[in-house]
C-alpha cells in the first residue's frame, strides 16, 4: 500500500494470563479518520498504547512511512509524528493556553527569558489556524473541556504530528462541542494527517470516519471503509454473533404478564452529558433487562434510578414516594439495592469473611447499639450461603479467596439480606464463569417470580434474553426502544442498537 | 478585565489584609509609623523569609520541604564553625554553606523523583538528618563568632535603613519572580504542580526541574542561616525550631494553592509581612501573649484556604 502512514503488522503483546493482542494488523493512510471500535477488552488501548510508543509490542513490526520505527516512549513517538490526545486531556490546567500550546517550545531571547509577546502572537496563530476562537492568555482551567481537547490536538499537530490518535475524545463533549471537534478532525484530515478515532457511540463513527477496523477479544475481526459496512454487520461483528444467526434465534418462552404494582416510576430524568430524557416504569414481578453496547448509558441509568448522580431533570418514585432529594441513602431506605458493576467499588472487604460480609450492610443499617447475636448472625449468613449456594469452605474464610462468581453471590446475599423490593444489576455476570453465570441468573428468575423489581443490566445480549421479560435498548446516550415478551430476541436488539439507518454510511 | 481580576483576586485578598493589618497597627501604636520599623519588618524576618522563598517552589512544584528550618540551624553552625573555628575567609565560607544547602536539597529532591518517595517523609528524614547534623557540629550546640570583624562589619551595612539581611530577602523575592515568570524552568515548576503526568507527556524536563526546585529551597534555608549568623554573630543549632510551619503558612496566606500549580512569589512576600506585622504587634502590647498571634496566623491560615476554594468553585461556575 503505497499510502500507508502506518502499518502494524501482526502485533502481538500479552500481560500474565491474558493475550491482549493477538497478531493483529492495522493500517492507517495519510488523510484518513480511523475508527477503532471494539467492546471493552477488545485491546484498543493496548494497540494504541503500542502505537504511541507507552508499551513495547512482544512480537510484530511497526512501520511509519514504511519505516520500522521502536519508539520507547509516548515523547519518542511525537518526536517521530505520533501523537496522542487522551480522554482526560494531558495538559496543564493552570497555565494559559498559550503556555499549553508553546510549552517547552516558547519563544526564547538570547539570555534564555521567554518572549511573552511573541509567545502570545503565535498562538493566536495556532488558535486561529484551527478555526478556533480563545483569548491565548486565558488559563486553562477556564476552559470548557472540548476547547481544553481542541487545544491538546492543536498542541499535537502543531508539533507536525502527522498520525493523531484521539482517544474517546467526546465522551465528555455535548453534540454542539462534539460537532466542532468533528470540523476540526475534518479539516487535519484535509491537510494529510491520519488520525485514530476511537468511541463508543456508533452515530459519531458512521459521521467522521473514512474506515472501520473492528477488534474482538485481541483479535482484528475487520476493516472495512465505513460506507460499505451496515451499521448490524458492525453490531455484529463487535459481539461476535453473525447477525443472520441472531436473527434467527428464537426467544425463550416467558410469560408476559407483568401486572404487578408500579415499584420504580421514571419519568423525563435526564442528565446532561450522561443520559437523554427517558420514561421507566418498573414493575413487581419483572426483570427489565438494559441491552446496549459499552457507554450507550445503561450504568448512567442505573445510577441515576439509584440517585448516585443527580439528575438535571424529571422525577422519580420508589414505592409510591418521590425523590425529591434524591440519594442513595433515600433510595435505600426506600427499598432499593444497587449492585454496581465495580465488585471493588460495591464494598467487598476482601480481607473480611464472608459471613462478615454478608452483614455488613445489616451492621450500617441496624446501628452499633443494637447488634444482632451472634447465634442469629452465623443462621442469617448461613441461610444465604445455602440459598444463593456460595461455595465456600466455611463462612469465615476471607471474601478474597472466593472466586469471581462467588464473590458476586456474596454482594448479592448482602443486598437480598436488606430485603429489598428493586434490584439494580450492573454487569453482575461479568469476569465470572460459566456455571456461576447461570447460577446467578437462576437466582435472578427466582428473585422476580417472589415478587421483586429487576433491573437486569448486560453486555451479554444472550443473557438479558434469557432473563428479562421486558428490555430497554439503548444507543448513544439514549432510550432507542423496548421490546417485550416473544418480540425480545438477541437479533431485535441488535437492530436497535444498530439503529434505524440500515445500511450505515455517512447518513 | 474582569477575568484578570477573578484570576488574581487571592493575591489581591492577601494585599487587602495586610494594607489593614499595617494601617490598622500604625494608628494603634505610633512607633508602627516610623520607616525604621517599616524596613525592620523585613530585616528581622529575612531569614523567614528566605526559607518562604525556596518553599514556594517547592509547594508549586507541588512538593513540600520540612527540612528548611533544620538546614537552617545547620547552616548556622557550618558558617560559624567555618568562619570562626576553622578561620576560613567568608567569602569562602559562605559560598561553601550555600553549596552544601543546596546539595543537600538536591539530595532530597533526588530521592523523592527517582524513586518516588513521598515529599513529606523525604524531608521529615530531612529535618531529623539536618538537626542532628547541626548538634554535632558543636558540643556547647552554639559557636560564638567572637570578634570576627568581616562578619561585624556586614551586620552594620544598610541601604536606606534596610539590613544586609533585608536586602537578601528581597533580591532572593524579585529574582525568583523573574524566573518564575520568564524562565523556562519555572513555567515547568507551575507545569509539574499542575499535573506531573501531563508534563511529562509534554516532553517537559521533569527530572532536573524537580531535583532543583529542592535544591533551591536548600540554597534558600542555607542563605536564611548565613543570615541568621550575620545578625546574631553566632551558629545555633537550635534556632529556627519549626520555621518550615511558618514558610509553609506564609506561602499559603500569599494565595499559592498548596496542592501546586497557582500561586507567585510576590504572594508569599506579602504572606511573610502579615506575619511580621503580627508577630510584631505583640512588642508594641505590654500584656499582650504571644499565644495571640499563633490564634490570628491560625484563623488567617483557614481564611485564605477557605478563600482559594471558594475562588476554585466561582471560577468553574
């Protein structure tokens, strides 16, 4: 390929107990936007990370400009023409932004002193060239985040960077900034840079992007001019489920009748930058599975319902209160248990045993004053090792030494022992194996035939098939659709989450 | 305009008080008046001063020294044992306090980037190393100079009523200034504060830039000491117990952001002079304890942070 700025040819790195990379090629040309798309572990960072120099590959070659290059650093590479804007923008909050555009490279007298004028001057230029509007001498930090991203790109070519790899750079961005950096990235393409985009959100893809190179589990399962890849083949492709195949699947028998009182009621909440307006209505009885790739909102849902983020709008109540002040604390006592997606973040002490796990939330909500007795304490926890069937030794082995699933099941008897009426679930299948997965997902049937709300959350489309009776499809921030009874199928999702331009392209 | 003036408004909340600290003690005490007590302001606090100079470095290096004071003490008996003992000629002996200052920050700074120690347990080690060091240098912990003429003569120059120890203080105040604002160097002192990783990225010169502003707050504490001893015609080993607490306050008070990255010299300079005038007053009051002014410093000290975050909170609105 005579325009190829650069190639990577059959990189291969693993870290101990995972191949994070595994003989993959990636080609990028002068005067092209890249996606670079894949759930999470598909090895986008690493590949990025071996690109721009801040990890040295295991196997393979690195060429730029058909040159084999090692760079050995992220400083090595710029100086070679690869440069990178991460999602937290690495550039120095306190200084102006001409400082953060000239740093290192300002405009010095004779005798060494920085010459502000002139300093000041050319980075007006810079600014300018950009398309860009900013007084230079402004700090940072009074920046919007989108300028502050602009100028860290504007920083990089300015440095005759000629491969940009910006790295999800509007997951913080509202569409009007989004669409500027957009202007931005179209005019560097016009001027004959190569530039790696990479994002979760299919719509920004199919609007900049020349091509698409998709990776799977450390595997390249494609690259594809944009235009000739429909939006449910890329679905598909980052699943790893041939859409025809899906399509075909029938869903599993479940009843549809979920006429149980209203629990959790939605309506118009909405957080800028998070996640659009959007109407819930959960049910006793019913698992409302959230189906949508990595950053389409559903853990922003979940913790919105949750109140661990303020919502910018609309209203919620649980169990017939409004939350007015919402918290986790009201939700809570209300009656709803969250079971976040970070098992860290979810409270497991590891060094602490199960049994004490399992009654730690009990502890919190019971007060020092009154303790349980001990003799209650050890049937409590037993009874749920029993029922949730967390295999494990004795209870007061340390949480630690149980496996990924059984650590899940812990967090899980801890929720259930506050007797809660709604579930949140973020991911609670995920990193654990198969035999626990179904386990958890028995427990979660059972859980909604007593009586429970359920909110089912997966990356796995399979799974939220097996278990939901309802499922909100979400995309891009958004509540595109919801699907019920016979109508849930792992193929009608993904045309969801594809979205309704089949065909893809620069619609 | 309204920008430059929300960008600078810590710095011009710590003019503010001090403008009404000294108007306020010149008409309760008319000796405040007088211009021999303005310039006795900076010359009985030059060493303070000093040591508040080099820490501002380092806070906006977003770094702290604990050290200062102990080098300070230890600087003082070097110079003393060096000029008086051991009879060198000062301009040879000054300069050798200064280097071994400086090294020994260094050191410090060395440690701290290289194997990325933690600033406060670095120079904690420091302070015990530098105290100890200042004990053993002498067994009475005080080396009198005696008649030393060089060094008597020096105690008795001033320009405009303005020590030899104030005019130290204030050059060390305006060349750091410069370099703060002109040099390469500093923009990268204000660029680690700031975030290290991103200068790092930037392809700044993080290594030296680190090592040397530990250096400099060495160099600051040793010149602090050489002071001390021009002033006093004595080392002590004992002098300047925690006076790391009261740079650290100044520098502070002087609007510079103690996790890095904000803040001027010209703001410790007017940090240091409020609390000159506040450990001042208590002379002027004849039943006045000293305990009052740790209780003014203290409450101040909670102001200007206080300050800072409101400031942070308006500006990100």
């Amino acid at each position: 390929m005579a325009d190829a700025l650069v190639e990577m040819r059959e990189i291969v790195k693993t870290y101990p107990g995972v191949v994070a990379l595994d003989a993959v090629d990636f080609t990028l040309r002068a005067g092209e936007i890249h996606a670079l798309v894949g759930e999470n572990g598909a090895g986008k960072s690493t590949l990025i990370r071996i690109l721009t120099g801040a990890e040295r590959p295991d196997r393979g070659r690195l060429l730029l400009n058909g040159r084999e290059i090692h760079a050995r650093s992220p400083a090595e590479a710029q100086r070679l023409g690869v440069a990178a804007v991460y999602q937290e923008i690495n550039l120095a909050p306190d200084l102006s932004i001409a400082e953060n555009l000239l740093l290192g490279r300002e405009p010095r007298s004779r005798f060494g002193w920085i010459q502000w004028g002139e300093m000041r001057r050319r980075a007006r230029q810079i600014v300018r060239s950009m398309g860009l509007e900013a007084d230079v001498s402004a700090p940072l930090r009074d920046c919007s985040i989108a300028l502050r991203q602009m100028i860290a790109v504007a920083r990089a070519v300015d440095q005759r960077a000629r491969v940009l790899v910006l790295d999800e750079p509007t997951s913080s961005l509202d569409a009007a900034e989004t669409g500027r950096l957009f202007d931005l990235m179209r005019r560097l393409r016009a001027a004959g840079l190569g530039i790696v985009f990479i994002t979760h959100f299919l719509e920004q893809v199919y609007a900049v992007s020349d091509r698409i190179t998709v990776l799977r589990g450390g595997r390249c399962v494609g690259s594809h001019a944009a235009r000739d890849l429909p939006r449910l083949a890329l679905v598909s492709a980052m699943l790893g489920k041939a859409a025809s195949a899906v399509a075909a699947e029938r869903a599993s028998t479940r009843r549809a009748d979920c006429g149980g009182a209203a629990r959790l009621v939605a309506k118009r909440v909405f957080r800028r930058r998070s996640i659009q307006p959007f109407d819930l209505t959960l049910r006793a009885g019913e698992v409302v599975g959230l189906a949508g790739l990595l950053g389409s909102g559903r853990t922003e849902m979940a913790r919105l319902l949750f109140g661990v983020e303020t919502r910018d709008g609309g209203t919620i109540s649980i169990n017939g209160a409004a939350m007015h002040r919402h918290s986790p604390r009201r939700s809570i006592r209300a009656g709803v248990a969250l079971a976040p997606e970070d098992r860290r973040a979810a409270g497991l002490v590891p060094r602490l045993s199960v049994r004490d796990n399992i009654l730690l939330a009990l502890h919190a909500s019971r007060g020092w004053l009154r303790r349980l007795p001990r003799r209650d304490q050890v049937a409590l926890a037993e009874q749920f090792v029993r029922s949730l069937s967390i295999a494990t030794p004795d209870l007061r082995r340390p949480v630690a030494q149980l496996s990924g699933g059984n650590q899940q099941k812990v967090i899980l008897a801890r929720w259930l022992l506050m007797e809660p009426t709604i579930l949140l679930l973020d991911e609670p299948t995920r990193g654990i194996d198969i035999g626990a997965k179904e386990q958890v997902e028995s427990l979660v049937a059972d859980l909604r035939v007593r009586g429970m709300a359920i909110v089912f959350i997966s990356g796995e489309l399979e799974e939220v098939v097996r278990v939901s009776s309802r499922v909100v499809v979400l995309r891009d921030r958004a509540v595109v659709g919801e699907l019920e009874g016979a109508a849930i199928t792992a193929g009608s999702i993904m045309e969801r989450i594809a979205g309704p331009a089949e065909g893809g392209g620069h619609a | 305009m309204r920008a430059n003036l929300t960008r600078h408004w810590p710095l011009l909340a710590t003019g503010v008080v001090l403008l009404a600290l000294y108007i306020g003690a010149a008409i309760a005490f008319p000796g405040f008046r007088t211009w021999f007590q303005f310039t006795r302001l900076f010359s009985d606090n030059a060493t303070l001063g000093l040591a508040a100079v080099g820490m501002t470095f380092v806070i906006l290096s977003g770094g702290i020294d604990l050290s200062v004071g102990a080098v300070i003490a230890c600087a003082s008996m070097m110079l003393a044992l060096l000029a008086g003992e051991l009879a060198w000629p000062l301009w040879l002996a000054a300069p050798a306090v200064l280097a071994a200052g400086a090294a020994f920050g260094a050191g410090m700074g060395g440690l701290i980037h290289i194997f990325r120690l933690p600033p406060f347990l670095v120079t904690l080690a420091g302070m015990f190393l530098a105290r100890g060091t200042a004990l053993l240098l002498s067994p009475h912990k005080r080396i009198e100079l005696g008649s030393h003429d060089s060094v008597r003569s020096l105690s008795l120059l001033h320009v405009a009523d303005f020590t030899l120890a104030a005019l130290i203080f204030l050059a060390a105040v305006t060349l750091s200034a410069l370099a703060l604002r002109w040099m390469r160097w500093g923009r990268t002192v204000y660029a680690i504060g700031s975030d290290e990783s991103a200068a790092r990225l930037m392809g700044l010169a993080v290594a030296p830039t680190r090592i040397g502003v530990y250096a400099l707050s060495g160099l600051c504490a040793a010149a602090g000491g050489i002071v001390h001893v021009i002033g006093t015609q004595a080392g002590d080993a004992s002098i300047a117990f925690l006076l790391e607490l009261d740079a650290i306050a100044a520098v502070v008070i002087g609007g510079t952001v103690l996790a890095g990255g904000r803040g001027s010299v010209l703001g410790t300079l007017l940090g240091v002079l409020i609390l000159a005038i506040i450990t001042t007053i208590p002379g002027y009051v004849s039943d006045l304890d000293s305990w009052w002014t740790r209780l003014i410093i203290g409450a101040l000290l909670l102001l200007f942070v206080s300050l800072q975050r409101v400031s942070q909170h308006w500006r990100e609105e």
